[in-house]
C-alpha cells in the first residue's frame, strides 16, 4: 500500500521528482482514511495498535507512526489485506528500487535527513529494527528520485 503512494504519482513541485513531504501528507491521508474506515476501537483492540498511535493516525500525525503499525490500521480496513504482507511489499518495493537505482544503504543514510547510519538503514529494511513513515517517505524520495 505504501508503494502504491509513489506508483500513484505523489511528487513534489518539479515535475517528476519524488519528494518526502508530499510522500508523507499521501501517507497522512491513507492513513486516516483507513482509521476511519476502521474505527479507533478496532485499531486499538482488533489490529493491536496502540491508543496514542490510533489517536495520532486519526489526527493525521503519522511521521512518528511505525510501518509496522501504518500496516495494521491499513489492515483493519480492509479484511482482504494482511498487515505482515503489506510489509513485505514495502521492504520489496525498497529493495527492488534500490536495485533499479543502484543505491546503497549508506548512500540513502547521507542524503535523507532521518539520522540514521547505513547500518540502521540496512535494519530497518530487514525488518531488524522499526522505520517510522516519516523515514520511509525520505527513503522513497531519495529511491525514486534516483530512478528517473
């Protein structure tokens, strides 16, 4: 679903380019659209998010959100849609895109403005440790705007 963001045309004011600011007010938008959809009860006690990240997501806040947890509130919209899978799809479509635009972890680290080393980057894109949204909008950005 997060890749779909970029797929569906969120740029910046430059034509073509991916920028993070647009990419994460795409994701606010998804995300609350799917809290509603939802409802705050069935995040919190269906989909195991927690109360202040429900909040958040309803306010439209979700810079500090986890993927993991933008996952599941996408999934409790949508029966047909599997939180785990919608993480899997995300770190595959980080990966392939870093392929496509022969980018490494430490070159992403040093041109996004999330402070994370190439090491944590690498973590994150393995599942390791938790990527906010905010650091996944910065990460799609550098991506595609490398591809093109």
């Amino acid at each position: 679903m997060f890749h779909e963001v970029v797929e569906g045309g969120a740029s910046g004011g430059d034509g073509d380019a991916a920028n993070a600011d647009d990419l994460l007010a795409a994701f606010e938008t998804m995300m609350r659209d799917a809290a509603d959809a939802a409802g705050r009860e069935a995040l919190t006690e269906e989909a195991g998010v927690s109360a202040s990240t429900a909040r958040a997501v309803a306010g439209g806040d979700v810079s500090s959100v986890t993927v993991t947890a933008g996952a599941a509130v996408l999934a409790a919209a949508d029966a047909d849609r599997d939180a785990d899978a919608v993480v899997t799809a995300v770190r595959d479509h980080l990966l392939m895109g870093m392929t496509t635009a022969v980018l490494d972890v430490d070159t992403i680290a040093a041109r996004i403005d999330a402070d994370l080393t190439g090491q944590e980057l690498q973590q994150a894109l393995e599942g390791r440790t938790a990527m906010t949204l905010e650091q996944l909008a910065e990460v799609m950005a550098v991506i595609e705007r490398r591809k093109r």
